[in-house]
C-alpha cells in the first residue's frame, strides 16, 4: 500500500536524555497513501477532526522540547486506520465519522483491511514498543485534542485525563495538576472515557505496569501557533509537578 518513498508511519523523535517522559501522539497526522487516493473525501474533510487531531502535533513536538522527552507521533490519518483502535475492532477503519461517509472505507475487503494493519497499524505500535524499551522505567503520556463540539453538544472542558486500569497514580495527578493552574473545567475521563476504547494506553501500559496519563485538549485552543505554545508549556510544568504528586 505504501510507496517506497512514502514515509513510515510512526516519525520518532529521540530525547535528550534522562526524561522520564515518553510521549505519543496516535492522531498527530492527516496523510492518506496514495494509492488511496483522497478517500473520496473533499479537501476540507480531509483537514477536519474527522482525519486527526488537530493541533496537537505542534504541542507534542513543542512539549518534546521543553521536556527532553523521546516522542512517537503517527504520520497518516486516523480515517486510514485509528492507531488507537484494536485493529481487530470494526471501527479501526470507519465507514462513517461525525455524520461524514468515508467512501474509501465502504465495504473494504478483508484483504485491504490486513494491509493497512500491516503497513500502518503494527509498524507505528512497534516503534512505540522500541522506544518504551530503550527508556527506563518510562511514563506513557498519550496526547490527544477533541473538537468543541460533537452530537450539537458544546463541550465546556479545555482539557480532559482520561483512565481506566493498570497504575493510575500518575493519572491522577496530572488531573490534579491540570485542576489546580486551570480556571476553566478539566474533564476527568471526559469528553471520552478510555475503558473498553482505547489501545495505546492499554497495549503499552496495562501488562507491563507502566504508569501513564492521556490528555485531551479541546482543539479551539491549540489551533494556532500560540495556543499550541501555551498548552505545551503548561504541559511540561504540569507533568514535572505531577512528577511529585504520583
């Protein structure tokens, strides 16, 4: 599926060194093979919230720096396959997302399906897997942004924890953290709950007892460069302080 010059999924940015922080973005990119073409989906579909998360690329690249901390983003859309899907999972690859018909995704043959788990899915996981083994004793920090509204419902929360099993220590203080600098409301597991949805968090952490937090930032917020800057800073001074609480 992929063309040799096409990029690998997971672009990996090494630390500095000494950061106990591993930071991973499933949703950081919107790319789409080309031998998918366009998915059947318009210019301004495929640069909606539908294909990833917007902005948080630039905060995980920004919050990487700030923090010394080895970051795996994923490059391609999340409407080519979710990286944070069990692959196994129908939704892994939708057929619809917020209303939107994805045509390149209908009735998908089993064949097609097995080939963007392996050219797409397994690769990014396997260098998340790379780098938790060359750190010590890491913690996972998964980042994620959510659109400010969904279903007609205005979401009131700028950011969110989400949690679910395995050790939540540091889970639960980064919600603290965040709760205590921020006036405005911070979702604990909202605007999403992890339990049963999520992969990355569960398949790195959950067995190997790694501790882990996963953020969710409205993405009004850190649409432009400076908000970007601004919750990447209060990242870093978050999950320090964290640190100290967990």
């Amino acid at each position: 599926m992929l063309a040799p010059d096409e990029p690998h999924p997971a672009l990996v940015r090494q630390g500095r060194g000494g950061s106990p922080f591993v930071l991973v973005a499933d949703h950081a990119g919107n790319a789409i093979p080309r031998s998918l073409g366009d998915l059947g989906l318009s210019e301004a579909d495929r640069t909606r919230h539908i294909a990833w998360d917007i902005g948080i690329a630039w905060v995980a690249d920004a919050l990487a720096e700030r923090l010394g901390a080895p970051l795996v983003r994923q490059r391609y859309s999340r409407l080519v396959i979710d990286c944070n899907r069990d692959p196994a999972r129908a939704d892994a690859i939708v057929e619809f997302s917020d209303g939107t018909p994805i045509p390149g995704n209908t009735g998908l043959a089993q064949a097609a399906r097995a080939e963007r788990i392996a050219e797409i899915h397994a690769p990014y996981h396997a260098a998340i897997g790379g780098v938790l083994d060359a750190a010590r004793s890491p913690i996972v920090v998964a980042l994620h942004s959510f659109t400010p509204e969904m279903d007609r419902f205005a979401r009131p929360w700028h950011a969110g924890v989400l949690h679910d099993r395995g050790d939540r220590r540091f889970s639960d203080a980064v919600l603290a953290e965040l709760r205590a600098k921020l006036d405005e409301p911070v979702g604990d597991n909202e605007p999403y709950a992890m339990s049963g949805i999520d992969f990355t968090v569960p398949h790195h952490c959950y067995d190997a007892g790694r501790p882990y937090a996963e953020i969710e930032i409205r993405q009004d917020l850190i649409a432009q460069p400076a908000g970007q800057a601004r919750w990447a800073e209060l990242l870093a001074q978050v999950l320090l302080a964290a640190l100290g609480r967990a």
